[in-house]
C-alpha cells in the first residue's frame, strides 16, 4: 500500500482526537474510506484545494477572530505536522513550549520558575524579569516570508524525495491561502464592528496574516520567531529566556542590559514587519508577582490566574444548576450535559493541582 494512503489515515485519526462528534467530523465519517481515497488522489496528482474556512468571533479572554477549517482540510494539516513537526523540532531552542509535544503551557511556567531561581540564586539576590509580546502577532504574519522561511528549514533536513516534495507541495498551498476567500461568516454581524484591527484579518493588509484555529498556524508561529529565539540567545547571549508563541521572557541581573535588549529585539522584529506591544513591554523584579501563560508565579510558589479560578467556579455552579433541576423535574437530565460539566471541572482539577490552590479545590465539594 502506498505509504501517502497510510499516513492519510494516520493523519485522519489524530485530527478526529479533539473533533469527535462535530458536523464536519461526522459528514466525512459518513463515507470515511470514499473520503479519505479522494483526498490521497487529490494529494498524489497535485490536485488538492483547501475548502473555505467559517469564521466566527470568540469572546473568553480576548474578543478575537477565529478561521476554522473543514475537517477535510484537518486532515491534511495534520499530515502535514507528522511530515515536518520532528524535522523542525531539531531546529528549534529549548525553551519555546508551543505546539511541540511534551512543552505545554505547564511547562512553560516550570522553566519561567527554574530561569527565576536560577538566576537570583533561589531569591538570594537581585533579578529582573523582561515581559514582552507581540502587538497583534498572528494578523501581522508575512505569508510570503512564512513561505520562504518554511522552505529554508526544510533544505537543511534530509527528507526522503517523495515526502520532501509533498511536503514543499502542501507548504505552498497552506502558507499562501487566503482564509478571507469564499469563507463563511457565523454569527451576528454586530460583533465585528468593536474588533480591535489587531484582532481582525480582514484588517490586515494583502497577504498578510494567518488564521487563528489551525494547527498549522500553530505550527507556523513557531517558525516565524525561531530567528528571535537564536538571535537572544545567541547574538544578545541571554541563556534564560523562553517563548510561548508570541509571548516572552528574558532573566537577568542586569536590569540596564535587559533595558538595551528591548531596542536590540525590536530591531529584529522591524525586520519581520513585527513589533512590541508598548503595554505588555515591561521589567519586573522577581520578588513580584509575574504573570504568565495563566499563572502567577510569586517567589517559592505560585497561583493560578482570576480568569481560571472565576471559569472554574463557574463550572460548578453550572454543574449544581443542572443537578437541581433534574432533581425537581423540572428538566430531563441530559447526561451528556452532565458528562461535559463533569469532564471540564476534572480537568480544573487535573490543571490546579499544580499550582497552590488548595483551598479553590475544595470549593469543588463545597459549591
């Protein structure tokens, strides 16, 4: 069997694991093998197109907008991330946790922690922490400099001559899409109209920006910002730092130094038509509270951050909501509401345990 057909299904898999049961999902499922020796024909003959994506706003932490793909194409990012993931996890540094199996958010704030302790000598003498991010990151996206960056990391790995042409294949195809073609727009159009522009990819100039929702996006802002993670570490010579897509740290004493590094990174990222958010540029010392991925790490311990504690209360509430109505009859118990209520307050519970939240556990038993 063609080894393209095997690694179609393998991709079809793993791009069901967190869509199951969705209408996408279920409509290819429907006639999945039809489906999936179509898209290998497609693939093999060069004839594959991306349908149109629908896009949608998101309220929970910042109103944003969101370009969701069709499973079908799912699918395909997802055989495309087997094919390059592992040839560019050698290239990338330690410390960036994004989109890379086994360096998490969790792990994210673990190493802010270990660079903290490190360099103050676990809090014996004077640090700084240098926080920044990327002011509209993903809608400031060159796809051409995407393009040519992806194809320049994938010269330096040996890849087998059917693969390395599939993979420069799908690259092209992927990187340069437009996701604001023939996409289907859902929801009130009266949430577009406060969208902040750095937000909104109808915003962004002609060929700029890449949507917020696929994995290969994911991927890509990654990539984009390897050059930044070599140049601190290497050219400005900083050994702890670390990046979760485009947000950032660098620990040092030398508060003055990390001053002169902000205008050195800004530099690099002008260059990539990139550029510093001014209200999240700041230098912190250590023996504050630092916020990051969620968390708020304080010296020997750390908290989550009011966002999760106010999403997981309001899980529980929900979960009694339902409960107490079921009980008076005045609803049939959806289990499947249930099922859900109980899935998210476990994995609340699962994320919470890491950080000292003992007493906000035990609102679980409690509310």
């Amino acid at each position: 069997m063609d080894t393209l057909l095997i690694d179609l299904f393998r991709a079809y898999y793993d791009a069901r694991r967190n869509k199951r049961n969705t209408p996408s999902q279920l409509r290819f499922e429907m006639d999945l093998e039809t489906n999936l020796i179509n898209l290998y024909h497609e693939l093999r003959d060069r004839r594959y197109k991306p349908a149109p994506s629908v896009c949608f706003i998101v309220q929970e932490s910042v109103k944003r907008e969101v370009f969701a793909s069709n499973f079908r194409d799912r699918v395909v990012h997802h055989l495309y991330y087997n094919y390059v993931a592992p040839l560019f996890e050698r290239q990338f540094v330690y410390d960036s946790y994004s989109c890379r199996k086994g360096k998490g958010t969790l792990l994210g704030i673990e190493r802010l922690q270990h660079h903290i302790r490190a360099v103050s000598h676990n809090y014996t003498r004077d640090a700084y922490v240098l926080k920044m991010d990327i002011k509209g990151y993903f809608m400031s996206i060159n796809r051409e400099v995407l393009r040519m960056m992806v194809h320049e990391m994938t010269e330096r790995v040996h890849l087998p001559e059917d693969q390395k042409g599939m993979v420069d294949y799908l690259t092209d195809i992927i990187t340069m899409k437009n996701p604001l073609n023939g996409a289907r727009f859902k929801g009130d159009p009266e949430e577009w109209h406060d969208l902040p522009p750095s937000k909104c990819l109808s915003c962004s100039p002609s060929g700029v920006g890449l949507p917020i929702g696929d994995l290969t996006s994911q991927l890509y802002s990654n990539i984009f910002l390897n050059q930044l993670d070599w140049f601190v570490t290497m050219n400005l010579g900083f050994k702890h730092y670390g990046r979760y897509v485009d947000d950032f740290y660098i620990v040092d004493t030398d508060r003055d130094r990390l001053e002169a590094a902000v205008s050195e990174i800004s530099g690099l990222l002008a260059s990539l038509h990139l550029s510093l958010h001014p209200k999240k540029t700041k230098i912190i010392p250590v023996t504050e509270s630092i916020r990051f991925l969620g968390a708020v790490v304080y010296p020997y311990y750390r908290h989550g951050s009011s966002r999760t504690t106010q999403k997981f209360l309001q899980c529980c509430r929900a979960f009694d909501q339902v409960n107490e109505l079921a009980e008076e009859g005045v609803l049939p118990c959806d289990w499947l509401d249930v099922e859900n209520c109980q899935a998210s307050m476990n994995s609340y519970l699962g994320y919470l345990r890491h950080f000292k939240a003992a007493r906000l556990s035990s609102a679980f038993f409690v509310t």
